[in-house]
C-alpha cells in the first residue's frame, strides 16, 4: 500500500464464486505478543455460505463466533487457561448492516454472544465508511485470493465442499485457515426482544462502538474475571477528545483537524477525564461528542432525563419507552394530589364563609 493516497474500499461480504452465489465470512485472530503490541497474525476462520438459500444476516457472526472459539485452532486466541473465553474480547467488524454495532439486530446478535459466554467486557468496534481497507482481515485475503487463481469449482452442489477444502491446505504466516460451508438449516434467527432495563446497565452505543460490560451487582452478574473493573472504574471505555495546548495548560480543541491536537493513548485519556469533564461543563459528555460525522444528531441522541447518548434517535425513543409509564404515573399522582388540595381549600373557604 503506497501512503501519498488515501485508501478506501467499499464495505461487503466477500463474494468468492458469484455464478455459484457463494459467499465467505472470514474472521481474523489477532495474537498479542510478549510486549503486549497487538499483531497482524493468528489463526483463521472461514464460514462459507450460499446466499441462494442463506442471506447476510446479524445471527451469522454470533453463530460464526459461537463455532471458532470451540476450535483447536483458536484455543491459543480465544480461550484462557481454564478453557473458556477470555475475559475481554474486542471485535473489529466492516460497516455493513448486518455487522454494523449500532443496529439493533447487532446488538442483540452482540448481547447472546456476551449471555453465552459471560466475558468481563465485549467490544465491538467498527471502522468508517471507507475506511474498511484498514481492517486486519484485508491482510488475509491476498493469500487467500491467491489460492483461488485458475481454480474451476464444480457446477454441482460439491462446489462449496472443493472450495473449503481449498482454504483448509492454506497456511498464512505458520497459522492454520480452517474453512467450513454453513448449511442454511443450522443457521438460528436473533431474537429481537431486547431487554431495555438491561442495556440501561450493561450496554454503551455510539455511531461506530459497541460496549457491554458487567456491571456490580451480584443478583444480575458473577465475579468479576479480571481486574477490568480496576482499569475502567467507570466500566466503560472514555469518548475520544481532542485536546489542545491552551494558554492555561491543555483545553479542548475546537475540532479534530486543530493542528497539535492529542488525543492521547487510553490510559492517558482515563487520566485526563476530569480535566474533560471539568472543560465541558458536565460530569459526562456522549461518546460521539466530537465525532465530525455526527455531530449534528447529537441532541437529538441524548436524553436529558436520563443522561445518556444513543447511536440513533430510534433507539433512544425505545429505550425510554420503558420508562415512559413510570413519567406518567407520578405526573398523574401529582396533579390528583394537587386536586385534592385544591378541594380541601375550597371546602375550607366554604366553611369561612358560612
């Protein structure tokens, strides 16, 4: 890749043999190493799909997910040292609608895989538009694509068999590819019905995060895996702030394309944020507060009465829906509250003047 151009590649699934409608899901595992650098290489995953009869939906990457940690392959990445998954997983996805963390189909598809496997945190990260070019699944499809050149698939239903088994040889930087085809029959829908009152206390939305994480209370969660809590005593990851050098020390900036601007690494920004707080005149500001591409929908987003930011309007009108009755009855007890009043002080009057 040349750097004296931007980049930019649009956000699909990857279509491997059009004429024989089969498209493929791959999943990139990202190794940590001794220094604690997160790298290019691991293990991958490949789920092959027909989309004649399997469509892209939210339920295949929680079922895709669900099928790569119980592999030998992803034992090292996925799995800590009692065999289960490690305490915190962090997911970068393309900005597709069926992937894209802000939609409500994701996010439910996000809460099953978090229910099922009761991490401390579960991030779901998602690049801009355009911006897919960067994700570090772009890295495997070179080899990937290469291992398809010249290749004739079959015209009958053995072409998706040929093709896994193609992937399976593959090797990419010493690690493993294991490819599988999804039979439609054994792909499961997402149920939509989002338990409101548990979002308010586990999940965080913006327009490209998604953050569900434990909360304290012993009757909902378990003990905590890690010392996560430690780390984020707020549970959740801070907003991305620019900061500028002020006069008085370090300020706001005014935007992000402000020369000299930081932004800081994570545990600078977790140090920073009283300093933030304290400049913005609130004790927590959404987390897309100077996100260019939305900043216009920020007010519509919030809700004041509870303090908090949605990803979009819709959700944020669901969300308070839950608590729309309670408004309701106490608005009602007040005003009948106030009639009373209003009669005893005119039975009152009536008697004075009798």
């Amino acid at each position: 890749m040349h750097l004296d151009y931007i980049i930019k590649l649009p956000d699909h699934d990857f279509i491997t043999a059009s004429r024989h409608q089969l498209t493929s899901s791959v999943y990139a595992a990202c190794l940590i190493n001794n220094v604690g650098d997160v790298g290019y290489s691991g293990s991958t995953y490949i789920a092959i799909r027909s989309t004649k009869y399997n469509k892209s939906i939210s339920a295949n990457p929680r079922d895709d997910f669900n099928r790569l940690v119980k592999l030998q392959e992803f034992n090292t990445a996925a799995l800590d040292s009692s065999n289960k998954v490690k305490p915190i997983v962090i997911i970068t996805v393309d900005g597709g609608p069926d992937e894209n963390p802000r939609f409500p189909k994701t996010l439910a598809s996000s809460i099953d895989i978090f229910k099922i496997h009761s991490p401390d945190a579960l991030l779901v990260l998602t690049y801009a538009p355009g911006q897919s070019a960067f994700n570090t699944i772009r890295r495997r499809m070179a080899p990937l694509s290469h291992d398809l050149s010249g290749l004739i698939l079959p015209n009958d239903h053995f072409a998706d068999e040929v093709l896994a088994e193609v992937w399976s040889n593959t090797v990419i930087d010493s690690h493993p590819v294991v490819a599988y085809y999804v039979n439609s029959s054994f792909t499961s829908q997402v149920s939509l019905n989002i338990d409101e009152s548990w979002c308010g206390r586990h999940v965080l939305q913006s327009q490209y995060t998604l953050q569900i994480v434990r909360c304290d209370s012993k009757d909902c969660c378990s003990e905590w895996l890690s010392n996560f809590f430690q780390v984020f005593p707020q549970r959740f990851s801070p907003p991305p702030v620019p900061l500028a050098q002020g006069s008085l020390g370090l300020v706001i900036a005014a935007n992000d394309s402000e020369q000299d601007r930081l932004y800081g690494s994570l545990f600078q920004r977790l140090q920073l944020s009283k300093l933030i707080h304290k400049e913005s005149n609130s004790s927590s500001i959404p987390f897309d507060y100077l996100c260019t591409s939305v900043k216009q929908s920020i007010l519509k987003r919030a809700c004041k009465i509870y303090n908090k930011y949605f990803p979009s309007t819709e959700r944020r009108k669901t969300q308070c829906k839950t608590h729309k009755s309670k408004i309701i009855i106490i608005d009602t007890e007040i005003s009948s509250s106030d009639e009373d009043k209003n009669e005893r002080h005119e039975s009152k009057l009536q008697s004075i003047n009798k």
